[in-house]
C-alpha cells in the first residue's frame, strides 16, 4: 500500500512542505525539500517523530510547589504520556537551580531531564525575610 505524508520542515524558518511517499512502511521518496536537513527531518517525523517535553514536577520545601522541567533531548512522540506520567510521580527538595538535573535516564531512554527555572527553599526565604 503507497501513502503519501506531508510534512512541514521546522529546521529552518524556510518552512519547506515535504511530501514523503511511503509503500508499507518504508520511505520511496522525499520531496519538496530544500537541502538535506530538511529530507531528514521529514524522515524522522514520519518514521519516529519525536518532541521535546516539557512539563513541571512537584518541589517539597520549596517558595513554589512545582519547577519547571524540560528533557535535555527530544524523546520519541510516543512515550510523552508515559514520561509524563514518570514526571508526575516525582517529587524532588529545594532548593532547586536552572539547570539541575532532577531525572537521569528517563525511562531508559539516555535522556536526562533538568529543571528550567530556580525555586528557593521556604527555609532559606524566610531566613532572609
Ligand atoms: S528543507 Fe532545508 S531549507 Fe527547507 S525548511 Fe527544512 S532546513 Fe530549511
């Protein structure tokens, strides 16, 4: 069976529409594609999309009740949900500083996750109040 994908290329702010023809499963042609980066990510999108995740997860002791958080690297579009759902089981003690990790290796997938904003500790906010 042939079946067509459209994809719009987010690599550059061209935006090129790419057309990748498909015949169960396996790619026949890419076109519409400007330069080579762009033939990639549209083979990347129709084979195994993927997307950063960003989300917040609980701080105990902290000025805020949650951080911000965001994966170092994308992660496969499927597994959002259940990344999610590990994220939302964590609990991590302020303070916190950009750029902390607060998950390493999401669920196996060599990709840490990092907080993407500061929050203090209540204990060190009211020793300065
Ligand atoms: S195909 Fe190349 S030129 Fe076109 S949007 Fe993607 S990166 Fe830019």
């Amino acid at each position: 069976m042939i079946r067509e994908a459209r994809v719009k290329c987010i690599v550059c702010p061209i935006g090129c529409e790419i057309t990748v023809t498909l015949r169960n499963g396996e790619i026949l042609s890419i076109k519409g594609n400007r330069c080579v980066r762009g033939a990639e990510y549209a083979r990347q999108e129709v084979l195994e999309p993927k997307r950063m995740l960003i989300t917040v997860i609980k701080v105990r002791g902290g000025s805020l009740p949650v951080v911000s958080v965001k994966t170092l690297k994308p992660i496969p579009k499927k597994l959002i949900s259940k990344a999610i759902e590990a994220l939302a089981n964590l609990e991590v003690e302020a303070p916190i500083k950009v750029g902390d990790t607060v998950m390493k290796n999401l669920l196996d997938l060599g990709v840490d996750v990092v907080a993407t904003r500061s929050v203090n500790s209540l204990r060190r906010e009211e020793s300065l109040q």
